[in-house]
C-alpha cells in the first residue's frame, strides 16, 4: 500500500488572515503547473507525469498553495486537506530535491524515485482510495471519535451516499487555548474513500455528524480538486 502524506494544520488565526496577494500567488502557481483536467481522472501515464511535475515545480510553495483547491475552509475553524492520487504524488515530488523546472530526464528520475508509487497507481487492479484529512475542535478530548463521515453528492444522472471504506480517528485530541468558539481542543480524523466510488461524481459534499457536536459539511467539485 502507499503511505499517506500527513496533514498539516495552519493556526486559526494565519488561515482566516490569509491575504488576497497569498492566495493569488498560489493561483498563478496552480496555472503553471501541468495538472489534469479532473482530480479523479484515471492515473494514466500523462496524469502521472503530469502530478510528478506538478509536485517538483512547486517545491517552495507552503502546503495551502500546493494542495490549492484541495485545502478547503469549513465553519468553526474546520479544515479539510484532500488527497486525491494526483496529490498524494505531487506532495512527495514537492519534497524531493529534484529541479524545478524539469526537463524530460528529471521527470525519468522522478518516476524511478518514486517507482512503487507509480507502478501502483498505474495498476487497475489496485484499490486506490482517496483521503480526505479533517482538522477540527471540540470540547473534549475524545469528541473527534464519535464524528462519521459520508459523501453525497450526484453525478451522471445519479445520486451517491457513499460510507468511507476506512478511518483513523483521533481518539485523544490535543488541548488548545483559544480555539475556535471557545472550544479546547484540536482534532483530525482521516476518511478513505474509494477512488472508483467517486470518479462519477460531479458536485458533492463531505459530512461529518456526531451525536454530542455539531455537524461539518465541506462542499466540492470533481473538476475543480486535483
């Protein structure tokens, strides 16, 4: 199985202060780069190929601007990081070392570095999962363990439900001061969702509910993630 880049949170106060000129540098950042035309497009060799030089011409950008429209902003402080396939091999180019602007020889040591990541994206037979990472508070330490998570949403004529096929929930949150809504403290639980459960989604929404907390609704669309 390929390991999962983690999640990285910014502090409240430094995501809802971020400027206009941040968030347009990311933009041009984003239109620079090779990237498909849909997030959960199928990982051929020119999606491949395209997530690797992504990833590399990026190496300086700070985590928000590389993830781009895959970091995305709830209510009350919440934070949503998506990991699509795409991503899930940009973010390891980002932190490769190799030029940032790649020529067809640094895009070859790229794919050999990164061998097992793309032999197992490129085989069909793989179960390909996409991970949505939640960063989020409440008001006990062991809140984040009661919050599920489902995908609605519709594409191609159709309605989805979907249930993650797996979880790591963070069964002990870690105390914050000051927190969003006065709440104490800081959670994040990872849902993997299967990537051929999704790719006929158009718009769609991440859900999280909880018997003792608020819900969490993140909104999305395929042709806008990576």
């Amino acid at each position: 199985m390929v390991s999962q880049p983690s999640v990285i949170t910014k502090p409240l106060a430094a995501i809802l202060c971020r400027s206009f000129s941040a968030v347009v540098a990311g933009l041009l950042l984003v239109a620079s780069a090779d990237v498909p035309a849909l997030a959960l497009a199928k990982m051929d060799t020119h999606t491949i190929n395209s997530a690797l030089v992504y990833g590399m011409k990026n190496q300086r950008a700070g985590l928000s601007d590389l993830l781009g429209p895959n970091w995305i902003e709830g209510s009350n402080g919440s934070l949503l990081n998506v990991y699509s396939p795409f991503m899930m091999l940009a973010a390891k180019a980002a932190k490769a070392g190799l030029s940032r602007k790649p020529s067809k020889s640094d895009l070859e040591k790229a794919r050999k570095r990164f061998g097992k990541d793309v032999a197992f994206y490129s085989d069909t037979k793989n179960r390909i999962q996409v991970k949505f990472a939640v960063s989020f508070y409440g008001d006990s330490p062991t809140f984040a363990k009661n919050y599920t998570a489902r995908i609605v949403g519709f594409g191609r004529g159709r309605e989805f439900d979907l249930k993650p096929a797996k979880q790591n929930l963070d069964l002990q949150a870690d105390p914050v001061s000051g927190g969003q809504s006065g709440a104490s403290y800081e959670a994040i639980n990872a849902y993997y969702f299967n990537f051929a459960d999704l790719v006929d989604l158009q718009e769609f929404k991440l859900v999280l509910e909880s018997p003792n907390g608020p819900p969490l609704e993140f909104s999305m669309k395929n042709d806008r993630l990576y």
